[in-house]
C-alpha cells in the first residue's frame, strides 16, 4: 500500500514555478557559467544550519526548488533530459517585468 500512496503523492507534485526570463538567461549562458551557479548554490545550501523558523523553512523550500531547476536546465542542456519532461517538472512563468 505504501508503494501506491508514494505513486499517488508523486503523480500530484506540482511543478517548480520558474520566471521564463531566468530560464533563457541560464538557457543560454555558457555551460560553465551554469554550472558554476550550480555549485553556488549547493554550497549555499549546504551553509545553512537547518531551517528552524516557518520563514527559514520557506527561504530553504526556495532556494531548494531553485536548484532544481538549475540541475534540470542542465540536463535539458546536455540532451539528458527532453523538453517534454522539463516541462513536467517546471512551469515557467512570467516575471511580470
């Protein structure tokens, strides 16, 4: 039963929010200048002393999504994961600029 309620629980996630402007930025950017901010921010992350407040939890849910998305624009990048999937994973949104 634990295996269907996980397959249930994955099949609701809802998609990383991700303003459309950033994607192109990273889309583009030389693939080093990616990665970089990859590991940026997984050092960021690792930096942090486990989030104790609700607003320390929302900051850290942020920054987490945040790298995901990064890893996935990657992937994307490198033909490791298809446009199709991307778009399961990510909604890209406009910033409202």
């Amino acid at each position: 039963m634990s295996l269907q309620y996980n397959a249930i629980i994955k099949s609701k996630k809802m998609r990383i929010s991700f303003p459309k402007k950033m994607f192109k930025q990273f889309y583009a950017c030389p693939l080093d200048e990616l990665e970089e901010e990859l590991s940026r921010s997984s050092i960021r992350m690792k930096l942090q002393d486990g989030p104790k407040t609700d607003e320390d939890r929302a900051l850290y849910q942020d920054e987490l999504d945040r790298m995901s998305v990064l890893k996935y624009i990657n992937q994307l990048r490198k033909g490791k994961l298809s446009r199709e999937d991307f778009g399961l994973k990510v909604d890209l949104v406009d910033s409202g600029e």
